[in-house]
C-alpha cells in the first residue's frame, strides 16, 4: 500500500526566491508518516517547495489543513477525486478537525485530532474496503510512545538550515481566539526529554526551531531538557512566555542549551484587550524589564503583537509601534485579530453578525481583517492598512539599523531584518531605489540586492550539489 502526504504551501512574508534557503520545514507530514505502519510505504509533497504529482502510484492521500490553507487543500482533494477515483481521500489537521462536515464534502474520511493512533484502524479498514467518513482521536496520544519525525522524506527539498522539533503539546490557558486548547487539550503534555535529546543529537546543521507554544510551560522539564543539550552545539528559536526571565537559572541554563532567538507573545499593549487573553496578565514596565534581561543574555527578541481587539482604537498602530521601540525588541511580528472555527471568538461575531463572510478561508492569515472591528468604527480596513503600516515603519532601513547590537547574533538579525524588508518593502523597492535622492542610499540599496542575489546562486548551487550526492 501506498500513501502520500500533502501539506498545502502557506503565504509568508518570505519572498518566493528565499523559499528554498530559508523555508521552515513542516514537521506536520513527517510526523503523520512516523506513525503509519512501517509496511506502508509513505511519500511527502510540501507544496511551498514541490510540485504535486498527481499521477504518482498512490492508494491514498493525507492532506493537512489549517483555516489558512483549507483552500488550497480542498483544490487539492477535489482535483484528486476528479482525476484519480481510484485514490482515497483523508483530510485532517486543524481546521479539518474544527469543521469535519465542512471538510468531508472533499474527502472520503476526515480524521479528527492528534492522528497518532488512529492509523493501524484506519489502515485495516481501507484494506477491508470498510473505511468509515469519520476517525475521531477519542484520547490524545502518550507523546511517550511517538516515533521520531520522517524527516529525510523532505532532505533533498531545499538547504535546511533550520531544522524544526517538538517537546510538547496543549495549552493549559483557553484565549478565547485560539484554537490550541481546543486541538491538544487543555493539558500541558511533554516528550521524555531522553527522547527529544536523541533527535537532537541526530540533526544535522546548528539551527534549531522548537515547533512549540511554549517550551517552559513545565519548568522542572524545561530546566532537565536544557540541562542535557548543553554541549550538543545548537542555536535554537522558540516562542516562550516572557516569564522565562524570571527565572534566573531557567533563563540561564536556556542561553547555555543555545536558546538564541525567542519569540514573545505581547499580543495587545492596551490594557482592556488583554482580557481577551487568558494567559497570566503582564505588566508592561514588567515586560520592559524580562527584555532588558533576555538582552543583557544576548538572545534576539521577536515581539509579536495583535491588533482588533475591541478596545483598540485607530491609536493602536502607532502606540505599538512606540511600545516596540521602547523595549527596544530586536524583531516584531504584526497580526491582525482572526477568528477561528471553533474559537469562543468566531461564534461570538458570527452572532454579533459582524464576520464578513465573503471572504474566504485563505484570508485567514491574520493579515487581513475578516471582521468589523468596533473600536475602528466597524471599519475593517484600518486594521489592513495599520498592518502593513507597522511593518513598513518597524522595518524602515534606518529603524533597522538603530537596532544593530553586536552581542546578539548578527547574521541572524541582518538576515531576518532582511527579510522582512524585502517581504513588506517589495513593491517599492526598486522605485525606492531609483527615485532615493541621496547617492549613498541608492548604493546602499543596490548593495542589499546585489548581496541578495549573490546568496540566493550561492544557496541555488549548494542545493544542487546536495541533491547530485544524495
Ligand atoms: C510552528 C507553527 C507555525 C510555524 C509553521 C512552520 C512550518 N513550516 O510548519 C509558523 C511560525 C510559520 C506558523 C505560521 C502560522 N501559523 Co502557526 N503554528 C505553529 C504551531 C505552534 C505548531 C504547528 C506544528 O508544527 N505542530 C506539530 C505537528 C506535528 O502537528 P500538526 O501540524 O498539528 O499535525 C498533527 C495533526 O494535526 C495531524 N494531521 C495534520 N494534518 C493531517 C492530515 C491528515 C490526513 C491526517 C490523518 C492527520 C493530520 O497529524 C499530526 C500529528 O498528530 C501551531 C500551534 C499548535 N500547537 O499546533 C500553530 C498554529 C498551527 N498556527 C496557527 C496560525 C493561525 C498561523 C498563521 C496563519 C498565523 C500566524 N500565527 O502567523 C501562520 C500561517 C501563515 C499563513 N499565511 O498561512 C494556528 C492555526 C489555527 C487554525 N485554525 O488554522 C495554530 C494552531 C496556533 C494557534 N494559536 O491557534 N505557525
Ligand atoms: S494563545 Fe497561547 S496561551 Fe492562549 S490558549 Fe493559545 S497557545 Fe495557549
């Protein structure tokens, strides 16, 4: 028997020619494909760097969703039950197991949850010609008994300078706009950390990506886990919660495991919105001072903020924008408000009627307002525009430049810093550079994209070696 795997591509800020030097690696398919039976045999598309073959020899196709790749993914189901009848369908992940009715009029079966131990029933039943419409994770799976990630069903892809892991799933705080608790439970559930460290140990390259909401959830674990990657020579990244810093040895023993970027939820800076999140409340003098610290540490912070709550006004943009520049945070992210299926927050506009439901699920990215905002006299437009605003002033040449500190990791930054100018900057950047009136900025701008070019040929060629050895 035979299954492939699809995860649809997701839009990023990272521009198209960066994809395959940069891409984040999904774990999503390599972990479905460890869980399979080992009789089975399983290939894997990642549709931000391949092409979907749809002749390929298949018995059945797994195609992961979230809300903002749902589209894609049901294109994908529906091609297949079009050109391929002989192939069965399954969808699952997020947002397939959030609207499973939705999601089964593209498929043959939607599986519900965590899949880990629903494949051996699912396998039987296909070779039984009995497959059910729905498999429903009745138990979250013991993360003890995971296999390790198939990851060299995606090696040959693109460079992976990042690898990607995880340590825990669930979420003991229910934020009424997350999906999280909903998906892997409201219990904070971790990996043996002997298990997490043998993967490690089995990584090539020195970037690390921790896959997780919040790595320090369980201190104890945390402090074991860093404990023991001291030594391995890694720089990994995560999202945390900012009360890392307030535990010295936590925060100490994470810089010696090789803890160099974390990104921090700062979710709202006005006051009232904060509510809308059931995390513990912060101050933000308090916020400041965890910062200060991570920085005396040396490790990059990348705040990111949501703006839409019902508290924020047309203020917002620019009181942000002044917050980030005072905690002096080395990166931002910007996301607008979304609500998701099977969030508190989705039923509550959709009951207020203030959803638009015009659009579609690949507006779901928390770029784009898909609601009426009441502090923005209902006007979902503002948030577009405060958006890209944000990003545009946060991401300004000379805002980037303010931010250079050599303790932490400068290729990082420039690199990220790039990335993100080049992502928001893209369509001016070229009259940017013609119309600049200072000579030094015109060389200035045409040195960025001589240097861009330079590594993209140079990440084009390693990438051809690699594949040629493989
Ligand atoms: C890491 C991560 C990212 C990374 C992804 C990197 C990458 N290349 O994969 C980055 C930072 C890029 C990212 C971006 C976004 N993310 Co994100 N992300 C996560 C996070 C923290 C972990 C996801 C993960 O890898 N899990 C590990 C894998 C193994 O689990 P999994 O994908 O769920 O797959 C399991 C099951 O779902 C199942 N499964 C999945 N698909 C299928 C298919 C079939 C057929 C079967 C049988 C089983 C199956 O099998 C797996 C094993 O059980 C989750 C939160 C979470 N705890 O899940 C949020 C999460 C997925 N992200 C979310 C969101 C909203 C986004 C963004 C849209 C917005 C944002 N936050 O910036 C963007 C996407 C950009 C876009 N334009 O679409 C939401 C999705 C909600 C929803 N309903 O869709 C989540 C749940 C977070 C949240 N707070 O709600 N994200
Ligand atoms: S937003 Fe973060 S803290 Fe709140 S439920 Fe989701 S994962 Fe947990």
């Amino acid at each position: 028997m035979k299954i492939e795997i699809i995860v649809p591509s997701k839009q990023t800020y990272v521009p198209n020619q960066w994809r395959k030097v940069l891409h984040l690696f999904s774990l999503t398919g390599p972990a479905i494909a460890a869980s399979i039976p080992s009789d089975v045999e399983v290939s894997l598309t990642e549709q931000s760097v391949d092409e979907i073959d749809y002749e390929r020899e298949i018995d059945m196709v797994c195609i992961s969703t979230m809300t903002s790749t749902a589209v894609k993914a049901y294109r994908i189901a529906d091609t297949y039950r079009e050109k391929r009848p002989d192939v069965k369908v399954l969808l699952g992940g997020i947002h397939a197991s959030m609207l499973p009715d939705e999601a089964i009029a593209h498929a043959d079966a939607v599986v519900i949850g965590e899949s880990e131990e629903l494949w051996p029933e699912i396998i039987a039943d296909f070779r039984s010609g009995s497959m059910k419409k729905f498999y429903r994770c009745a138990e979250l799976p013991d993360l003890c008994r995971l296999n390790p990630p198939r990851r060299e069903l995606h090696a040959a892809k693109c460079l992976y300078v990042f690898n990607t892991i995880q340590t825990s799933r669930g979420c003991p705080y229910k934020c009424r706009f997350c999906s999280v608790h909903l998906f892997s439970g409201g219990k904070y559930r971790t990996r043996p950390v002997d298990d997490v460290i043998d993967e490690i140990r089995n990584l090539k390259g020195r970037y690390l990506f921790f896959m997780d909401d919040n790595p320090t959830g369980n201190v104890p674990y945390a402090k074991e886990l860093f404990r023991k990657m001291i030594g391995l020579n890694k720089k990994w990244f995560s999202q945390v919660h900012i009360s890392i810093a307030d535990d010295d040895e936590l925060l100490l023993l994470a810089k010696k495991a090789g803890l160099t970027v974390v990104g921090i939820g700062l979710e709202s800076i006005i006051g009232d919105s904060l509510k809308a999140t059931a995390k513990p409340k912060v101050s933000l003098e308090k916020y400041k001072e965890n910062i200060r610290k991570l920085h005396k540490h040396g490790i990059i912070v990348l705040g990111s903020f949501i703006y839409g709550f019902d508290d924020d006004d047309e203020d917002v943009f620019e009181r942000t924008i002044r917050f980030a520049q005072e905690c002096k945070i080395d990166h931002a992210s910007f996301h607008i408000l979304t609500p998701y299926p099977g969030t508190a927050f989705y039923d509550q506009l959709k009951e207020e009627g203030r959803l638009n439901e015009s659009l579609g699920w690949d507006h779901y990215t928390t770029r784009n307002a898909v609601f009426r905002p009441s502090g923005m006299n209902q006007d979902p437009d503002k948030l577009n525009k405060g958006i890209l605003w944000s990003y545009r002033e946060f991401y300004s040449l000379p805002s980037v430049w303010k931010r250079l500190k050599l303790n932490r990791h400068l290729p990082l930054y420039l690199t990220a810093s790039l990335v993100f100018y080049f992502g928001t900057h893209k369509d001016e950047r070229i009259t940017e550079r013609k119309e600049a009136k200072s000579l030094g900025l015109r060389v200035f701008l045409s040195t960025l994209e001589w240097a861009e070019k330079k590594i993209l040929d140079s990440a084009s060629s390693s990438l051809a070696k690699k594949r040629a050895a493989m």
